[in-house]
C-alpha cells in the first residue's frame, strides 16, 4: 500500500506498474486462485558445495547461509517471511549472506523480519547487501532497519572476520544495475585490498570479481526467471542474464546466484523458492 504524503519516485512508480500487471492484476483474473496456489508452495533448502583454489584454507568447510529476494509485500507476509527464516536458522549455518531485496515495494512492517534474520545464531557473522528493490521506497530506512537489528550492512564495504591469527575478507557492493556500474563500485571498495568474499545483488558484478580474483561471490536478483525448462535451470525467463541460477565458474572463481525465497509475481514453474546452505572449501 502506498504511504500518504510521499511523491513515489520514477522507479518506484515503474514497479507499481509492474506490480498490477503482473502481480495484483493476474491475480484478480485467476479470481485469487493465484495467490492461493503461490502462498501453497514452500522453500526448499538447497544443500551445494563450492570448491574454489583461493578461499583460506583456515576457513576450509565454511557453511553459508545464503538467502536473497524474500520480497516482503503482497505476495509474501512478515508471518511467512519469519518462517522461512527460521527454516534457515535451523539449518545451522556458520554464517548467514543476505544478497537483498528483503522488501518488495514499500519498507514499513519489514521491522520483524529483519530482527527474525538477525536473531539466527551465526558465529562468523550475518550480512546484507541492499537489492534494487531495497531502494525503490527508501534504500536509508531499509539500510537504517537491518543495521539497527543487529545485521552487518555492507554498502561499498569490506568486513573482516578473524578465527585466531586467520583472516577471511567479506566484501559487499550497494546496487548497480550494468556491468561497468558493478566494475566501479568493486573498484571502489576493493581496491587493491584483497577479498576472499562478494555480496552482489546483480550477478553481474562477477566477470569483474573474477578479475580481482575472489575466490566466491554471490548474488540473487534474477529470481531464476521463475520459470524454467525442466532440469535446465538455465533455460529460463531471465533472459537478460548470462548467469541465472546456480553455480558458476571462472578460471579459480566462483558464483552462486540463488533462485530467491521470494517472487516477483505469483507463478514459479520448475523454479522452486530456495535457500542455499554453500558448504565452500579449498581447492588445489
């Protein structure tokens, strides 16, 4: 629902759009059938291991959490939202990556779900990176919620985490949309530095990641296209993206690109909503 006394932004009304033709105004047709079969469906937990040359060895075996474009709004309630974060929670994991588009459209009431995310017990930390989603009502306040919940946001920023005298390097880029905007933020807030891991949003970052030679970098934001062949995840609506669901490599480098909790609009065909727990270890 729109929120009184704020002149929505020209994105913000591009995706309200897109929002009554695809979402909403589906969903009327089909007379509620639509939202009903889509609330139906569950998340499945996706178990993957990544085998990349440069990760640290001290953090060989690391679990990731790995959870993007939840799409808090009309087709996903705080409620259900909350349980597929406790079905992330339970599985565990050493550390929770958050590649965003946590809300749909409007960010107020998202509150719970970002304190449900970062209540998860993860020992080597909990991080976000916001999604174009994120930005479309107010990138500040989604940033100013997940920050104040106790999540790590990385906008343009490198988090270091220790285990004793080893170090592993999480870096994390704010939204851009093209390849060169990614190369410049990565830019930017690498350096020269190294960085062993990349939160993108947009999984076009990564040709660019490869070339500074980070071992993994994951992203969302593709949602798979939602709809695919069968057992050719690949061969789906997303049409506009080389890499779209899954597991990627370049020479030693390494993307996993999450097909999303979350949905755009209410019909997933051969995509099923995931969480991916990536078990990542050191190759030769």
């Amino acid at each position: 629902m729109a929120r009184i006394g704020k002149k929505p932004s020209v994105r913000l009304r591009k995706a309200r759009i897109r929002h009554f033709l695809l979402t909403t105004g589906l969903n009327r047709l089909s007379r509620g059938w639509l939202y009903r079969r889509h609330h139906a469906e569950g998340v499945e937990i996706v178990e993957q291991e990544i085998i990349a040359a440069g990760w640290p060895k001290a953090f060989d075996g690391l679990r990731i959490g790995h959870i993007s474009d939840i799409h808090v709004g009309d087709l996903m309630s705080a409620d259900r939202a909350i349980e597929i974060v406790e079905q992330l929670a339970a599985a565990e994991p050493d550390m929770v990556c958050n590649t965003g588009d946590l809300v749909d459209l409007y960010w107020p009431g998202v509150e719970p779900v970002a304190e449900a995310i970062a209540a998860i017990k993860a020992p080597l930390g909990n991080f976000f990176v916001l999604g174009n989603h994120d930005e479309l009502d107010s990138g500040e306040d989604v940033d100013r919620i997940v920050s104040a919940a106790g999540t790590t946001v990385l906008h343009d920023d490198v988090a270091l985490i220790t285990r004793g005298e080893d170090r592993l390097r999480v870096g994390g880029i704010g939204w851009s949309r093209t390849p060169a905007q990614c190369r410049q933020r990565i830019d930017t807030t690498i350096g020269d530095e190294r960085v062993d891991l990349l939160l993108s949003h947009n999984p076009k970052a990564f040709d660019h990641a490869a070339a500074k030679n980070i071992p993994l970098t994951l992203s969302g934001h593709t949602h798979g296209g939602q709809i695919a062949r069968r057992n050719k995840p690949d061969a789906n609506l997303a049409v506009a993206y080389r890499r779209s669901a899954g597991l990627y490599e370049h020479g030693d480098c390494r993307l996993y690109v999450t097909v999303g909790a979350g949905s755009l609009f209410p019909i997933r065909w051969n995509v099923p909503a995931e969480i991916a727990i990536l078990t990542v270890r050191c190759g030769d």
